[in-house]
C-alpha cells in the first residue's frame, strides 16, 4: 500500500481538530528540519503523504459545509 493510500484511510477517520493540528505540527517540522521538506529520505516522503491525505481531507470536509 503507498504511503499516500495509507495516510488517505487515517485521514477519513481523524476529526477537523486532529487533521488541522497534524498539518501544522508537519509545517513545524518542515521549518525546523530543512532536509525533511526536500522530500528525499523516508521520513520526510512519508511527511508528505500525511499532508497531502490530511489537507486534502479537510478541504473536502469545508467543501461539504
């Protein structure tokens, strides 16, 4: 299963809360840990994934509304 797959599965189940407060904590790390948002190692692929299945989540949530 892909990364983006898996994170797209938890995403349904995260409440708006949670899904906003895990992008920001992925921003924090982005901003404190450069090499991470280069998207080059394994942890900063799956970085992307979660924020990508999470931000597009809770768009479509606020589109909904």
């Amino acid at each position: 299963m892909s990364l983006l797959k898996r994170y797209t599965e938890v995403a349904t189940k995260m409440s708006d809360d949670s899904l906003a407060y895990a992008i920001q904590d992925i921003k924090a790390c982005w901003a404190a840990n450069a090499e991470f948002e280069a998207g080059k190692t394994e942890y900063s692929k799956q970085l992307w994934a979660e924020w990508d299945a999470y931000t597009v989540e809770l768009q479509k949530r606020r589109k909904a509304k």
